[in-house]
C-alpha cells in the first residue's frame, strides 16, 4: 500500500510483510503494537543512503519508539541514538548501543542523569539552559571528568506544525537564544570542566515543508561562522529531527530531499552533521491492531466500540491527530457502510482512534490503526487500570513477541496497602 512500506492486502486480508494481522490477533490477543522490520531498515537505510560520502551520524530519536528490540535492530544497522532521560540511555545500553554515538537533549536532566551519562562517556550534552550547563560542569569536575557539550540553541524559527511538538520558536521552552548562546560560547574558560564540540538545535516534530529546516539550518551555519571567527573549534553540527510522515493527506519531503536539503544548506562547513530522526524512521513501520468490541447506532452517530483505548495510542486524543483505520480484513461489500467514530472503553469522551471512518464492520471485526509506530507505545499508560499492549515484530514470515502484555498482578506490584 503507498505510503505503508511492509504492509499491503492479500486476498483482502491485511498483512504486515507475510503475516496477516487475524493469524497475530489469534497469537498475541488485542490490542497489539505490531512492527515491520523491512519497513524500519528501509527507511534507516534511506537516511544512509541520502547522506552518500558527506561525514554524518543519524541519531534516532528514542522517545518515538524505545523498545529494546527496536533500538537493538537499529544498533546493528549502525545508528547512534539521541535520548532525554537516564532511563533512556540505559534502554540504550542494554540494547547495545554505543554511549559514544549518543547524545543527551532535554530540558530538564537532574544531577543524576548527568552523572551516569558522564560516567557512560556519551557523545555530547545537549545543553538547553545556562543553569543546566553551570551544574553540569560543577558535577563533571566532582568526578574529573570533562563533559561534552552542544549549546541547544533556539533559532526562533515557525516549524508550522501543531503547538505542541513546535520547539524552536522564541516562547518554546527549549534551547536558548541565539545571542545568548553566543555569549556563552564566548566565556568557555569560565567552564573548566566543559568542551564545546558541537552546535545543536531541533525545531519540532512532524514537519511537513523544507522550508523551515533550510532557514533554521541557515541560521545555525552563521552561528556557527561567527563562533569560529573567534577561535571556537566546533567539530558537529546536530540539525535535530522532526522530518514528518504520512499520516492523511500531508504530503511531506522525502527523507532523499529532506537531507539533500541540509546537506545543501551546510555544504561550506566542514563539521560532521548530525541528525536525530525518530518518527520518520519508526512512525510507518507500526501499527496498533485492534478489535471492534461492540457496534453502537443511534440516531445522531454511530459508535465502534474497540478494545484499543487512549491509553494504548494517545496522539488522537492529545493532538487531535489523524490515523488511517483499515480493516483487518475486508468484509462482504455488501454490508452497509457507516459513518463510525472509533472510541475505547475508557471514560473519558476525548476517548478516541478517529471520528468518521466510512466502514461497514460485524463485532469481532479487528481493525488497524495506521503510523502508530511512533509515539505510540513510548506514550502509553495505565489509565483505568489497564494493562499496556502486547508488541510484536514481523521479520517475513516470523513473528516476534518483543513485550509481553502486562498483567494486572504487574501494575499492583508497586504498591503496598498501609496498616
């Protein structure tokens, strides 16, 4: 199917490469993250691919999608990692990945966090504020250690996309400003226990045009002049992520022109270019599988009741965003097709897949929630006390358990009733 690499219709039952979705339905229950490893490795690939000779490291963003098994497939691939919490580098670690291809964005990391990923020699710091960089270098010099540091600057740059994942404009709490970040770099004798490697800035997520990535790229370039016309060695420039895909309608860059675009726009520095990649690598290599519990009409609207719920897939609810819903399996067409609005059991009326989706569905019938393979998992919860999915990853013809299904005896086993 365009725009689903990994997954198409045979004998109107929808596969991921050769499984169908009713053989792991009947395997693993519902719902079920489900992955293609194909679909992964080729949109890795791509990036390698576009970047051709120009001296590069892709990053991939672990909040889109932080499953051991996944970032494992992506260490053998050759992938560095990009990481915002302690808990995410030890994911990356025990995943095999390299501490020094990974670096550390993040507004908000304690003295703990920055300990352990000094202590694991991680590629770079991503600094994000003045006051992060202070206790950096206090805690780097309590451990002899020099930390490497990019300054996140903030280019003030209109990503346009949803106010929630745009990070790069002045009021965003990220980064910090252009002229601040200059001043900083200016006083790096002040940091004995910091190294000033690198530039950084990421601009937000789900990006549909160039246009932004050029004038951000831009804007760091005669940052980046500057700062080595007053001596500063700078050894990479990390240009983020936020390269968006197809969810609807949108139409966005290939990942090709995407760093043809920045490879273009950096082409008179010399700096090794990083990038960090998450939901164009992930975001069209999953999808959440589902099953029609029970079908509700009533005279204003007719509701499919689902057994997948906000907490198991939270974008519809958070951003309003858009997912395509497939049939599992094409029914009879001469079923009556309806105007269904897709919604979990949770109590909550913001409790929804997606509103309108011509369908003509039986109960029982399972469903597949498209593009989920990003922030889908990594934003799950246990709201009303359910157990997050099951994930599966197809590899041809083999299926994969890569996390089992919580149980209930799993989510009480933290808690302790008190005399």
């Amino acid at each position: 199917m365009s725009g689903f690499p990994g997954f198409d219709y045979r004998n109107n039952a929808l596969h991921v490469e050769s499984v169908s979705l009713t053989q792991i339905a009947e395997e693993f229950g519902t719902p079920c993250y489900v992955y293609s490893r194909a679909a992964l490795t080729s949109a890795y690939q791509e990036f390698e691919d576009a970047f051709a000779q120009r001296e590069h490291l892709i990053c991939y963003a672990v909040k889109a999608n932080s499953n051991i098994a996944i970032l494992n497939l992506l260490v053998r691939l050759g992938s560095g990692f990009d990481i915002v919490s302690g808990g995410e580098l030890q994911r990356v670690i025990k995943a095999g990945g390299d501490p020094q291809k990974t670096v550390f964005s993040g507004v908000g990391k304690n003295a703990d966090e920055m300990r352990m990923a000094l202590a694991a020699n991680i590629l770079c710091f991503n600094v994000e504020s003045l006051a992060e960089l202070l206790l950096l270098n206090q805690i780097a010099g309590d451990m002899n250690k020099i930390a490497p540091v990019s300054l996140r600057v903030n280019p003030d740059v209109d990503a346009k996309t949803h106010p929630y994942i745009s990070t790069g404009l002045k009021e965003n709490k990220f980064g910090v400003p252009v002229e601040e970040a200059e001043r900083i770099y200016q006083t790096a004798q002040q940091f004995p226990h910091i190294r000033f490697t690198g530039l950084d800035c990421h601009i937000g997520s789900q990006l549909t045009e160039l246009g932004p990535f050029k004038q951000a790229s831009e804007k760091m370039i005669n940052l980046l002049a500057q700062l080595q016309s007053q001596g500063l060695k700078i050894e990479h420039l990390d240009l983020g992520g936020g390269l968006g895909i197809r969810y609807t309608d949108e139409t966005p860059p290939s990942i090709k022109d995407y760093v043809a675009t920045l490879c273009a726009s950096t082409s008179q520095v010399t700096q090794r270019i990083l990038i960090e990649p998450g939901r164009a690598m992930i975001g069209n290599a999953g999808l959440l599988l589902t099953r029609t519990e029970y079908l509700k009409h009533t005279p204003d609207r007719n509701f499919a009741v689902v057994d997948a719920a906000m907490n198991d897939l939270l974008r519809p609810a958070l951003y309003g965003a858009y997912h395509d819903i497939l049939p599992a399996k094409k029914n009879n067409t001469a079923l009556q097709t309806h105007d269904y609005q897709i919604v979990g059991p949770i109590c909550e009326t913001g409790d929804f897949l997606g509103h309108d989706r011509k369908l003509n569905l039986t109960h029982g019938d399972l469903l597949a929630v498209m593009s989920a393979g990003a922030y889908g998992m990594s934003m799950a919860s246990n709201y009303n006390t359910r157990s997050r999915p099951a994930e599966v990853l197809v590899d041809g013809d083999t299926v994969y358990l890569i996390r089992q299904r919580e149980t209930i005896e799993q989510l009480f086993a933290t808690e302790t009733i008190v005399p």
